[in-house]
C-alpha cells in the first residue's frame, strides 16, 4: 500500500508539472527596446517585425523607445533586464559594435552581457549632395577634395556614428581631408545638407530616396559593395578608382541579455527569420532600401564580432575619442 501511495503521489505531481514545463513561450506580454527615438532609423522595422511577432506569439509585443547617448541607454536597459527572453533589443549599429571602441566608460559591456540573436535588416547609405555643388559623382568629389584640402565639409547624425565612420572611410582609402561636421541626429543634418549648408552627407537609403526623387538632393554612390535593389541606378562607391576596398553599411539586429536560455534565443531566431520571410514584410523592407536577413544564431555571432573589428580598426586608426 505504501509503494502504491508513493506511485500515485509521484504520478499526480508529474501530471501537474507538465504543463509549466511544456508552457509555450513567451507566456506574457514581451517588450522590444529601441535605442533610438520613434518614426527614424531602426524604429519603423522594430514596429512592423514587432506586430507580426505578436500575431505568432499571441502575446502583446510593445515597442519601448529608450533613445539618448548614442543608443547606449536602451541597450543597457536590455543588459539589465531578466534573461528570460522577454525584454528584446533591436538595435542600430552603434550601440553594439561602435561605441565601446572611443566612449571612456559604457554602462554594460555588449559582448559580455549582449546574445546576439539574429540580423534583421542590411541598409546601404546614399553618399549625397546638393545639386548645385560642382561635383557630380564620387570621382568628381575625390578630385575637388584632393584640389581643395580640408574644404569640403560631410554631415553625420553625431561623432562616432555610422555616418561619420564612413566619411572617415573615405579619407583612409582615398587620402583626402574633409571636414567633419557633426550634428544632434540625423533630421538636422538632413536640413543642412538640403540648404547646402554642408557639401555631402551619408544618409539611410530610405531617407536618401525622398529627397533623391524629389530632385532635392543627387546622390554620388551608395555605401555596399552590391547595387541596392531599392536603388538600381545609383553605383556602389567601391567603383571609384581609389575606393574599391570601401564598403560600410548600417545594419539592424535583434539581441536578448546574456544567459537567456539557448533554446529561447533560437525560438527568437526562428520566429524572427519567418516574420522577415513574409512577402509583404520582404517587399515593405525592400522598397525602402532595407536587405531582410534573419540569419542563424552562430552566423549572426561571428558577423557581429567582424563588424566589431572593422569599426575598432577605422576608429583607432583616425584616433576618434569622446
């Protein structure tokens, strides 16, 4: 009898743990993280990938937007959160492979406390310019920069950004001097560049491609190596003689805190990459400019530590600091 007893009692308990143990996940409402401020950047793709999650997840996906110090401070929100999968960052560049190579002290560390889940989109900038500036491609722009040293200024969204990392790019490769003008975001260095306060300028293609049509602004290259699919007639600025070594992309991904449980980041990875594989979601991103991914975990990994090496060496080689 006391064997029996011990049998149904194992029996009973085993049968109430099944459920908690084969819970789906996630089994509560899950925010995602934007380092930056709403309507720019990376934050229209967190809203439409977001909304799609939320329809596989059945679970509300809200979309927090923690913007200040160069994306610093939403990705340390993310750092600190409980790795249980359900505090998401998507994330610009900057705060996970830029910013730690020049800023003296960053709240988190992203290759420690960071998992890398998955790419979500590549986004090619336009290099652009005014049209009434007296340069009409790339090797135009290179032969009046080499003319006149120091005197053709680029605008970027702020030291250390993307933007700015290209133009320094440029110098490094072409060996020519320009002049660096930073600006507090990119809607300010748009205006500028628009009136011709600023020569040229590195822009998202989504953002290049307005003005571009309107005839406002006329762009000289684009920063990939391939032509982009949202912008055939604009070549890649590695066919400038000089220049085919350049190739600098903005890219977006989805990172989780470190220690999140292995088979969740991989649920992530998959549910993600499906999202991104929906015809309507694919050709959103792609007429604005945007390469969907949703590349496997390890891959994801190994492409965020060569892009954390390829910033560390353009930015110590410029000696850039904060």
């Amino acid at each position: 009898m006391k064997l029996f007893l011990t049998l149904v009692a194992a029996t009973a308990f085993m049968s109430c743990s099944l459920p908690a143990a084969s819970q789906p996940w996630p089994s509560k409402p899950v925010t995602v993280i934007v380092p930056y401020l709403a309507g720019g950047g990376v934050d229209p793709v967190a809203r439409l990938v977001s909304q799609q999650l939320a329809l596989r997840w059945k679970q509300p996906v809200v979309v927090d937007n923690k913007a200040g110090a160069s994306g610093t401070i939403g990705a340390n929100a993310v750092a600190r959160a409980t790795p249980d999968g359900t505090t998401i960052l998507m994330s610009a560049t900057a705060e996970v492979v830029i910013n730690e190579h020049f800023m003296k002290k960053m709240p988190y560390d992203p290759d420690r406390d960071l998992q890398p889940v998955t790419l979500l989109v590549r986004l090619p900038f336009a290099l652009v310019t005014q049209p009434s500036k007296p340069y009409t491609d790339m090797a135009g722009l290179l032969a009046y920069a080499k003319q006149h040293p120091g005197a053709v200024s680029y605008a970027s969204s702020g030291s250390g950004t993307p933007q700015h990392l290209a133009g320094v790019l440029v110098e490094q490769l072409a060996g020519v001097s320009l002049l660096h003008v930073p600006f507090k975001g990119v809607a300010q260095a748009m205006t500028d560049l628009l009136s011709g306060q600023v020569d040229v300028g590195f822009a998202g293609l989504p953002t290049a491609l307005q003005q571009i049509e309107a005839g406002k602004l006329r762009a000289l290259g684009v920063s990939s190596k391939a032509v982009a699919e949202a912008a055939p007639s604009i070549p890649p600025i590695s066919l400038t003689p000089g220049l085919e070594k350049f190739e600098l992309i903005q890219w977006f991904g989805v990172f989780v805190p470190a220690k999140t449980p292995a088979a969740v980041v991989q649920q992530i990875q998959r549910d993600v990459a499906a999202v991104l594989a929906i015809p309507e979601v694919r050709d959103t991103l792609l007429r604005q400019g945007a390469l969907p991914s949703g590349m496997p975990t390890a891959e994801f990994e190994g492409f965020v530590r060569n892009e954390r090496e390829k910033f560390r060496k353009i930015v110590q080689s410029a000696k850039i600091e904060q």
